[in-house]
C-alpha cells in the first residue's frame, strides 16, 4: 500500500520537473535553439498546426534558426505564425527556406525572461505541493481505514516530504540553471 502511494507521488513530482524543464526550453536565452518555436500553430490546410509538422527546423549557427517548409505554398502561412507568436523574431525567406536570426537580448528582456522562468518554477513548486498533500490524504486515508499503522502513516509522510524537498530542489537547481544562461552575454 506504501510503495504505490510512494511511486505514485514520486512519479507526479517528476513530472512535474519535466514540465518545466519543457517549458524552460521555450524561453529564449540569445542561443539560437528548435525548441524556442514549439507550441507555434500555423493555419495550414484549413487547419491550425504545430509548426514542426509544415517545416523542418535547424539551428545551423548559435544565432540562427532556419525553417524547410515541406510545402513552399506556406511560406507566408508560416512566416505569420512566427510574427504572431511575440518571441520577437523577424523572419525572412528567399522563397524555400526562412531564416530568423536571433537578435542578442537586452539586460531589460534579460531580466523580463528570468522572471518568466521564475513564474514557471514557481508554478511546478505549486504543483509539486500538491502531489504532497494529495499523497498525505491517501496517507490519512488508509490510516483512518486501519489499512496503515499510525506509525507507518507518519513515517510515511517523512518520506513523502524527503520526496518533496528533492523534488523542489531540483526544480531550483534547473532554474538556477536557466538564470545563468538567460543572463549570460
């Protein structure tokens, strides 16, 4: 009964970890990386798409990311979405590939992305809390249903908060990271 409680819990605060880590990967760092145009939707065919489906995306420099459209039709499709999504990029094509220099990031952008990643670590810290008192309850739970010992039940909320603080550890550690790498010049 434990151990499911416990991989349950430990398994949603690694998702947890993982989201962010995802969501980190989108926040621009002056380096030119693919991962800065996911969740970019293009009205392609009657229908909105993820870019990485209409095109294939390379970052040939560190301050460059091209886009092959596998259709050249949707070029223009293409170029919209990218100006639409604010990341701050002018797009430009020589009619079959776009090319979107990324310009280097001011200190104000700088800080703007850094407290945008905070906003996100903080959320999967939220988020990671909830796992904990959702595994307490199942704790309290099985407690109150004589499935656990009242000794067991607080030993295993020890374990469910050893679980959490690694997990929001972690979490400081990755946005430690991505500080280091926004504010880099």
């Amino acid at each position: 009964m434990l151990d499911g409680i416990y991989n349950d819990t430990r398994d949603h605060m690694q998702r947890c970890v993982d989201s962010l880590l995802k969501q980190l990967s989108a926040i621009r760092t002056g380096k030119a990386t693919p991962a800065l145009l996911e969740g970019i939707m293009v009205e392609a065919y009657g229908a909105k798409m993820p870019l990485n489906q209409v095109a294939t995306l390379a970052a040939p420099e560190a301050r460059l990311l091209t886009l092959s459209p596998f259709d050249a039709t949707q070029i223009a499709n293409i170029e919209k979405a990218i100006q639409a999504s604010n990341l701050g990029i002018t797009p430009t094509n020589d009619g079959s590939i776009i090319r979107l220099p990324i310009p280097p990031l001011t200190e104000e952008r700088r800080k703007d992305f850094v407290k945008m990643a905070k906003e996100k670590g903080e959320e999967a810290k939220v988020a990671v809390r909830g796992a904990r008192r959702e595994a307490n309850d199942k704790l309290k739970k099985a407690q109150s249903g004589s499935d656990i010992t009242e000794d067991e039940h607080h030993r295993g909320q020890t374990e469910v908060q050893k679980m959490t603080d690694t997990a929001i550890s972690e979490i400081d550690k990755v946005l430690e990271e991505k500080e280091k790498q926004i504010m880099e010049v």
